[in-house]
C-alpha cells in the first residue's frame, strides 16, 4: 500500500467529495495529495509547489480542465503526469493527445484501474 | 324516260333551265310557225276563192254580152238574112237589151262586104237610110274586103257608129278576123268607141255569124262562109264596176293584155298604187291573155306575222318565265348543292378527325397505367381502354354498350353504392384488392361524375395499380418509423449525456466510496469477522453503481457525440485480439471453448471507431457466454473473420440453438432482455446494432447449421493513412 509513497498528486475537482474520495484513496496508497476545486487556484498550487501528478475535472466553472492544462507553464508541465477525471468526456482523443493529456479516467473510477496507470506511467 | 334520267340520275338538273329555255323556244317558234300556217293558208284560200271568183266574173261578163249577141245571130238565121234595120230595131227594142245588158253601148250587127260590092252595098244603104255613109277610121282601103257596122241599136246614142268601116283600124278589125277565124266570141283591145265623147277605153264584143246556124268545123269554111257579126261596143268602166261590184273585198288595181309577149295596159287605178296585198292573176277570155292586179283585204299576211308573233313572245315569255323560275331554283338547288357538297367535305374532315382524334384518344388512354372507363347515367359503357376489357377479358366491341351489371355480375352489389354515390354526382374512391393476372394487386378505384350543366350525365372509372405504391410507402412507413425511432433514441442519448454528467460525480462518489471502505477494511479490519460478508455488500454496491454506469454509458452512446465519431484506420487483428483477451479469462472459468477463425491477411485494417467496434464484438462475446454458459453440454464459442464482397464480416458463433422467432423480431429493440431482471440492460444488441450501422455496416442474426450466428459486416475501406 504504499505504492505511491513519495508521490505529489494535485486533485483539481468542483465536486468536494469527489476530491475528498481521490485524497482519501490515493493517500491509502501512500500519495501526497493537496486538493483544489476550481482551475485558478490549482494553478496557484502549481506554481507554488512541485506535483508529480495532475488528476483534473474536465467541466469546472471558471478554468475548465483544458484551460487549465494549457495555461500550466512548459517547464512545470516537463515533470507532471496529467490526467482528466471526467464523467462525461466531450473532448477527442486528438485533443487529449495535444493537451499532454495522458488518460481519462471515467466516473465512476475504479481505483484499481487507476492505481495501474499511475504506477506504469509513473515507471516510464 | 330517258330524259327523266337524264334528270334525274346526272347532275343535270342544274342545266333544266337552259333546256327548257331552248325546248320552249322552238316550240314556242313551232307554234308560232303553225299558227302563221294555219292562218296564212286560211287566208290564201280565202283569196284563192275570191281569185276563182273574179276569173268566173270576168268572163262571165262577157257571157252576159254574148247572149244578145247570140239573139241577134239567131234572128238574122230566124230571118233568112232577110232584115233591115228597122227589123233590127224592133227584135233590139223587144229584148229591152239595155235594161238587161248594162254597161253595153249598144249591140249592132257588122256586115263582110267584097271589095267590089263596097259601091253597090253603100247605094243600097243609102236608099234604105239616106243619111248612110262609109265612115273610114284610119285608111281607106279599097281593094279589101271591108267590115262595116251596118246597125245598131238604139240608135239615139249609136248614131256615130252606123257606117263605120271598123276593119280600117287594125285593133278592131284584128279582133273581128279572130273572131271570123275561130268561130268564137273574141273582144278586141281597148279602143276609144266612136259613141263616147269622153276619152274612156272601151271594147269590141264580136261574135261571128255564119251562112249556117252551126260554126263551120274548118276554119277555111268558116272564112268562106262567114256573113258578118254580131257585135256590141263595151265601156272598160261598166266591166269594172261589174266586176267590183261582185267582189267588193277586192280592189282592181290594173288589168293589162299580154299579146305576143307584149303587155297592154288596159286599166291603171288612180293614185298610189300599193304593191302590198297585192295578187296577180292570169286569165284567158274571149281571145285574150288578161292579166290582172287585185288588192285584197283579206290577203293580210302582216295581221297572221303579227298575231304569230303575238303568240310566239306569249310563248316564250311563259318559257322564260319558266326559265327563271327554274333558274332560280336551280342557284338555289346549285347552292344547296354546293353548301351540301362544302358542308359534305367539312363534315368528311371533322369526322377524318374526330377518328384521328378517338383513336390517338383510344391510344392515349390504352396507355394510362390504370384502367379507364366511362359509363353513361344508363350504366352503359361508352369508353374503356385496352386494361380495362382486358381485366374483364372481353374485346372493346363486346364492353362497348354492355351495362356495368352485365359486366360486374355477381360483383354488381359491391360496388353498387359507389354506382349511385356517384350518378348523384359525387365522387368516390375506394380500394380494394384484384386478382389480376400478374396476381394479387392492390387497386384504387375511383368514380368521377361527369357534370354538364348541373346534371350528372355519366361517370369516369378511373382503377389505378397502387400496389407498388403502397408498398413503397409501407417502406417509407416503416423508414420513417426507423428514423423515428433514431430520432427518439437520439434525444434518449442527449438527455443521457446531461444526465451521466450529473449523475457519474454522485455515483463515483458512492463507487469512490464502496472502495475506499473495502480498502480501508483490508487495511483495519482484517480480523473482523464481519469483513467478507461487508466486503460483499461493498462489491455490490460498486457493482450496482457499474450497473448504473453502464446504462447510463449505453443511453450516451445512442447519442451522436463527437469523441465517438472519431474514425480511424485500426488492424483488425488487434482489435480482435483486445477484446479476446479481456474475456478469455471469463470464458475460461465458464468452461466454454473459444475458437478463433482469421481467414484475413495480417495486416488488414478497418476504417472504424476501434472503441465502438470493440464495444460491440465484447457484447456479442458477452451474450454468447451468457447463453452457452446455461448449455449443460456442448459449449463453444467461435469466431469467424472473413472478407467477403469488399466487406470484412464477423461473425460470433455459438452452440446456441437459435432464438425464436418471437425473440428475433424484439431482440434488436432497447430494453430487450431475456436475462432475469438486474442482469441485462437490454441495451446491448440495440448498440451494437446502431454503432454498426453508423459504420455503414449490418449486424445480422442467423441460424448457422442449426446454431446461434451473429454477423457483423462492415465496408472495407482503401487504407488511405497510418495505423493509429
């Protein structure tokens, strides 16, 4: 369980509980996990700290997901795993593929699947 | 008859007028020439009596002056030449000659003396009449024998001629030879008598007296034996009064004697002598050739022209009278003809039409895909065209007149009401089903009436083939039913889509949650003795909230979204093997065999949605299993990839038997299941069936040698790009 130990993740997320599942779930893995729940203020965090993983809300007031994404500075992007958390995927692989996206992760989530990504990519 | 033909069969009748114009001429010219015959000859012999007449009279006049001649002659026999002139006057005065015989001077006797007895006759006279002397007219002749008048009575008025020598002029003593010669009565030419103191012309009637009573048959005898005349001088006047007085319709215009081809006029009638109506005529009388010139009244051949003409213009008036009025018949008769002959050749060219027309009519309607017929408010049929008799099998001759219960029969009743709906004028439409020879059609029937002034005066059967078109609109029924329904299902997804976004944040909570407690239970609570059973109760719940996500995602994925429609060019290989290997472990433990059929090149690629395809070959998978799975034995699973006509075709097999029939018509609806309720969506062949028809392809269910198949086809697209 402690697969991710050592491991930042930023959870960018309006819905609370959502966030406060992933915390909740990721920190049983050993991850550090700081929450945000809009665009603007995980780019605050971002600025102000390193994260080794970004898991984000697609549709949020404010800065959506791909806003936020493409307002992350290059040389900040150049060590962060990014991924998108959504329950209703409206954009294209191709656009995922631009954005450095490297996975959606459908709601409802399954931690395992999630774990089994994280733990490859965070291999490579 | 001839003519009646004539008449009557030629056109002739238009020349009647001319004829008859030329017929009533000469005929009228016939009439008029025999009337002026009839007429004419009617007077000709009028005058031919009255000539006869004038030539009796004239010598009769002459006759009449014979007689005392004769008297005389007969009393100087009577006397035995023995009389003087007192004699002679007594036997002239017992006649009463003068009253008896006017118009003669006297009647004398002359005697023939020898020219030597010429002294001793002249004393013999003398002694008996003192005053008796020889009176010589133009000669005095001695040696000849001399004719001298040796009485006449009366006296009183012949005083001038008693002793005249009248052979001392030729014109009296030539008639006195003649007379002595022939024995007859001869008058002589006109002379001027002695007795008359006018100049008026007179005559000598001479008559000869011989020794013998009777006329000596020769003439020397008669020369011998002559003894003298008796002789009578004449006034021209009195004959002609005679003779007048006897024809008082002729006129005497002259009278001349032609002697020795000479002619001597005797008498010229006064003043203008009118050569009109004039007749000659040529008589021999007492020695003489008399030609004379008669005017007559009746001889007026002016009066028979006139009155010829008079009835040949009656008759020709009537013929022209009859000319016009046959001519005016005819221009109308020539009219009528013509009009007759125009109208004729109109008529011939309207009805050259109206038969061109019927049948370019009869060709238009024969090629109206429907039958078409027309019936007359009597139900008889006037019109049909060839699908019409023909669907009757009868000929146009024999539908033509038939009335529509002779052609109906026993099917009259049902469509009588239509019959009478429309003869009272309104219009009907029905259909019904025929059995024609190309078999079983669908018909639309429909009855127009004919209005003409308000009246309904037939219908039009008008029987169209609507099978093709009910048809075609049963298929467009069912499209658009399709469409519809693609239409609902859409909207379905839609809602789905603002649904699943605001229901996935709660169920991955839940979902989010369930595992975070199964954690958390591994981690705290692994002694629990609780922990398996709560642990069941959280896979539950998550498999719940998967449940709920699926249908969900379902629904979503009825709706066009754009991540969805990305196509690409995928190996199908691998997409195959993907699927297979995320069910072959489920397979595994269901203990059904999974065999694998790739009749396709290796590297063979699908232009496809590689998620939706994938989607779909795992619900096909998935379904399979769940059938064969409740299979006690015999359990199998194949899958068949082949090329076939351009397309790429899938095809999941399973030892299956079949589904029914009841079954195959719902399978493909959403929300059919046959697994007990909590274990289907209902949504899964439903999907599958819509991604591949996105995928321009077909999903078809089969009964494959007795077993369940399931194939998808899809069009194979030219790799035209890199493989994703």
């Amino acid at each position: 369980m402690t697969r991710l130990s050592g491991i930042r993740i930023l959870v960018v997320d309006d819905e609370i509980l959502i966030c406060e599942v992933l915390k909740d779930l990721l920190s049983l893995y050993g991850a550090q996990v700081d929450l945000c729940y809009d665009g603007q203020s995980a780019l605050s965090f971002l600025s102000h700290s390193t994260y080794d993983i970004l898991i984000s809300d697609i549709r949020m007031p404010v800065c959506d997901g791909p806003t936020l994404i493409s307002l992350i500075p290059q040389k900040t992007r150049e060590n962060l795993l990014m991924y998108f958390c959504s329950g209703y995927n409206d954009l294209s692989i191709e656009n995922m593929k631009q954005l450095g996206v490297r996975q959606i992760f459908a709601k409802p989530f399954n931690i395992d699947q999630i774990m089994n990504v994280l733990i490859v990519d965070l291999k490579k | 008859m001839i003519l009646f033909r004539f008449f009557k069969n030629i056109k002739h009748y238009l020349w009647r007028s001319q004829f008859v114009l030329l017929f009533g001429t000469i005929v009228s010219l016939l009439i008029a020439i025999y009337f002026y015959q009839e007429v004419s000859s009617k007077e000709k012999k009028i005058v031919q009596e009255q000539i006869s007449k004038v030539e009796h009279d004239f010598g009769k006049i002459f006759e009449i002056f014979t007689h005392p001649l004769e008297g005389i002659k007969s009393s100087i026999h009577f006397a035995k030449f023995n009389f003087n002139h007192n004699d002679f006057q007594l036997a002239a005065e017992s006649r009463n000659y003068f009253k008896n015989f006017e118009g003669a001077i006297g009647f004398g006797f002359i005697r023939k003396i020898d020219s030597e007895s010429v002294d001793q006759y002249v004393e013999h006279q003398k002694f008996l009449r003192p005053d008796f002397q020889l009176k010589w007219i133009d000669e005095k002749s001695q040696n000849h024998d001399i004719f001298v008048i040796e009485m006449v009575e009366p006296i009183a008025t012949n005083k001038p001629a008693v002793g005249l020598v009248v052979s001392s002029e030729e014109r009296r003593r030539n008639a006195a030879v003649e007379s002595m010669k022939s024995g007859q009565p001869i008058v002589s030419l006109p002379i001027q008598l002695v007795q008359l103191q006018q100049s008026e012309p007179g005559f000598l009637l001479y008559l000869p007296i011989y020794q013998t009573p009777t006329t000596p048959p020769s003439e020397e005898q008669r020369l011998s034996q002559l003894y003298g005349w008796a002789y009578t001088p004449l006034r021209l006047s009195a004959i002609i009064k005679y003779i007048q007085t006897q024809n008082p319709s002729l006129t005497i215009q002259g009278i001349r004697i032609i002697q020795n081809e000479n002619e001597l006029s005797v008498y010229q009638k006064d003043g203008l002598i009118e050569s009109n109506n004039n007749i000659n005529i040529s008589l021999q009388a007492y020695g003489k050739n008399w030609s004379m010139q008669l005017k007559t009244e009746r001889l007026n051949m002016w009066s028979a022209k006139i009155k010829a003409t008079i009835i040949f213009l009656l008759s020709f008036m009537t013929t022209l009278i009859l000319f016009y009025a046959l001519r005016h018949q005819e221009n109308v008769l020539r009219f009528n003809s013509e009009l007759i002959k125009r109208t004729k050749s109109e008529v011939d060219q309207a009805v050259q039409i109206y038969s061109e027309q019927k049948l370019f009519l009869q060709k238009v309607i024969d090629n109206i895909p429907a039958m078409v017929g027309y019936w007359d408010k009597n139900y008889r049929n006037v019109l049909a065209n060839n699908a019409y008799y023909n669907f009757f099998g009868l000929t146009p001759q024999q539908i033509n007149k038939m009335t529509i219960q002779d052609l109906l029969g026993d099917r009259y009743f049902k469509n009588e009401p239509y019959v009478e709906a429309v003869l009272k004028g309104h219009e009907q439409s029905f259909e019904r089903e025929l059995m024609t020879p190309q078999g079983k059609r669908q018909t639309l029937a429909k009855y127009l009436p004919d209005i003409v002034d308000g009246e309904v005066i037939g219908f039009f059967v008008v029987v169209f083939d609507v099978t093709e078109i009910r048809e075609l609109q049963e298929i467009e029924r069912k499209q658009q039913e399709k469409l519809n329904y693609q239409s609902r299902l859409t909207t379905l997804g839609e809602m789905a889509g603002g649904i699943a976004h605001e229901i996935n944040n709660p169920i991955a909570i839940i979902k989010g949650k369930a595992q975070l407690l199964q954690l958390e239970m591994d981690l705290n609570l692994k002694d629990h003795p609780q922990v398996n059973s709560m642990k069941n109760h959280l896979q539950k719940i998550d498999q719940t909230v998967d449940r709920i996500s699926s249908i969900i995602k379902g629904m979503r994925s009825l709706s066009r979204n754009a991540d969805e429609d990305v196509m690409e060019y995928g190996s199908v290989n691998d997409m195959i093997d993907e699927v297979i290997s995320v069910m072959r472990e489920k397979i595994k433990l269901s203990g059904v065999h999974l065999s694998l059929d790739k009749n396709i090149a290796e590297n063979t690629t699908l232009f496809c949605n590689k998620t939706q395809l994938q989607q779909v070959l795992l619900n096909l998978l998935s379904n399979s299993l769940y059938e064969v799975a409740l299979l006690s034995t015999e359990k199998w699973i194949k899958i068949v990839v082949q090329n076939e006509n351009k397309h790429l075709k899938i095809s999941v097999i399973d030892s299956g038997k079949g589904v029914s029939a009841e079954v195959e018509n719902k399978m493909m609806n959403p929300f059919f299941t046959t697994k007990p309720p909590g274990q289907g969506t209902g949504l899964g062949l439903s999907l599958s069936q819509n991604i591949i028809q996105k995928h321009g392809g077909s999903l078809d269910y089969s009964l494959l040698d007795g077993h369940t198949a399931f194939s998808i086809k899809i069009p194979i697209r030219q790799f035209s790009g890199k493989v994703a």
